[in-house]
C-alpha cells in the first residue's frame, strides 16, 4: 500500500504528492470530508512517504524499516492520536469522546524529542472536531509556532466544527464522497474497508445499514426506523453521513449542488453534537431527504 492505493481522491493525492516532489510540504494540513472516505488512510500513507528510505516519486516503498512500523503503529516518529490512543496514554479507565489538553500537552513534547529516522516528526489528529477548547487553544499556539520538521495533519468531517483561527493556520485538502463502483472495490474485503475506512466499528456499521430499509413515502415508517436507529447516538450519526453518501448526493450531478447539499448535512451534524432528541433530529433529516430527492430543490 502506498499513495497509489488511495481509491478516488486523486484531487488530494496529487496535491501530496506535489508537495513532496517539489519539497513544498506544510507544517499543518487538515483533511476534511465525509466519514470513511479514506482521510485517515491517506494520512498514514503520505506519513510513509515522507519518512520511506527508498521513496520515489512521492511513492513510499512499503517495504523499508519506516513503512513496515508506520504500517504496524509502531513508528517512533509518528504517532495517530485518536480515543483509543488517548485511553491508552492518559490510562482512563473509560474511553473519552473529546480530545483533552493532556493530550495535546504530549503531542507537544512529542514534537520536541530528537527523530528517529532524521525526517520528520508527523503527529495525525483524528475526530479533530472533539478537540476541548483549552486542547483546540493549545493545539493553535502550536500550529502559530511550528516546530522545525514537525507535520500535524488534522482529520475531521468538516471545516466548520473546527475553531476558524485553526482552520486558518493549516493547508486545507478536501475528500470527496466515494462513488459507487469505488465502493464496490473496497467493500467486499473486510481487511482493506476496516483500513480505508477508518476502524472495523465503522464497517460493522454498515451491515447494520444494509439491513435497513426505508419507505420515503410513509411517515409511520420514517418515524419508526429513526426510533430504532436514534437509539445509538454514534450509529445515528454515522447513518446520517452514510445516507448522505449513498443515497443523497447520487441523486445530484452537479458539484455545486454537492456542496450545498453538505453544507446542510455539517449543520445537521453540529445539531446532533448538541441535540440530545436524536429521533426528532433523524426524522427531520430524513424527511428534508425525501424532499429533496422528490422535488429536486435546495
Ligand atoms: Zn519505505
């Protein structure tokens, strides 16, 4: 696995690998779009890129010493902050749903430590959009004062639940809801979708889906399958994008109409992050769905 493996978002890996070609590579990038549209996967492979012994063309080799441990996490040059990581380093019992200043305090001493392969420290932030505010205050004064061969590549859905003063301090590459016959190639194979798209949770989310089905023409169906689904608020969300990807967005051709029609989604999820009435937001949703797709208007 390398660059060349990233299905359907050519626009942000040409753009990568520009910046390693012609040494042009930033101190902060945010990848933004979508849930499990590759984001986290292509950070981990520019990641190996940056710091591959054999690199060619902006391509890693997958096969060097960085690869392998990138590959396997273990890289002592960089680290993938998520829960699970922040569980580990700060040793809760439970894990959080938001970033803790804590965190960004390691990642700042991290920054400070001499390298280990002589490149570059590179620090991945997934679920930016959960950074705490004093962690999000933090986290700028780092990004105001870059330390010298440190990247920070931030992930989050969407631009507009991150502070403006960070999303102006990065390099902002945008991924682009995967079309259908992308998604036919990762899906079959278990190993690569759970990397691709982000953790095996996701993937189990979207057998889940599978099994659901949705009548847009009765409201008594509408609201029962958004009291079973608002049940889990995590699988609320991540039905709602889903939907959006796969159902929503291929009804329109035209990217203008992608954009507004995202624009709408981010605000309903900034909704869902503050709403704790997840079925009335759901049936909103869904029925703004079914008129958008019967009427065709925005
Ligand atoms: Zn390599």
């Amino acid at each position: 696995m390398s660059l060349k493996h990233v299905l359907g978002q050519q626009h942000a890996v040409n753009i990568l690998l520009n910046e390693i070609q012609t040494k042009t590579v930033k101190h902060s990038y945010i990848f933004y779009g979508v849930k499990g549209v590759g984001k986290k996967y292509t950070a981990k492979e520019f990641a190996k890129s940056l710091l591959c012994q054999n690199q060619n063309g902006g391509y890693s080799c997958d096969t060097c010493e960085d690869c392998i441990k990138i590959s396997d996490n273990i890289h002592p040059d960089v680290v993938l902050v998520d829960f699970d990581f922040q569980q580990q380093l700060l040793q809760k019992q439970q894990k959080s749903v938001s970033i803790s200043i804590d965190t960004i305090r390691y990642i700042k001493q991290f920054c400070s430590l001499t390298r280990y392969s002589g490149a570059y420290k590179i620090i991945i932030i997934d679920q930016a959009e959960t950074l705490q505010r004093d962690a999000a205050n933090s986290l700028l004064k780092l990004l105001e004062e870059p330390p010298q061969n440190c990247i920070i590549i931030l992930i989050t859905t969407s631009l507009g639940l991150l502070p403006k003063t960070i999303v102006s301090r990065a390099e902002l590459i945008k991924f682009f809801p995967l079309n259908k016959d992308i998604l036919s190639q990762i899906l079959p194979f278990n190993k690569i979708s759970s990397t691709i798209l982000g953790s095996v949770e996701e993937h189990k989310y979207i057998e889940q889906i599978e099994k659901i089905e949705i009548d847009f023409n009765s409201l008594t169906e509408i609201q029962s399958c958004c009291e079973r689904i608002s049940q889990d608020k995590e699988f609320s969300e991540y039905f709602l994008v889903w939907l959006t990807e796969n159902f929503l967005l291929p009804k329109f051709e035209i990217l203008s109409e992608w954009d507004k029609i995202l624009d709408e989604v981010e605000n309903y999820i900034k909704q869902f992050r503050f709403n704790i009435n997840y079925q009335i937001l759901l049936e909103t949703f869904l029925l703004r769905i079914a008129l958008l797709c019967n009427k065709n208007i925005l």
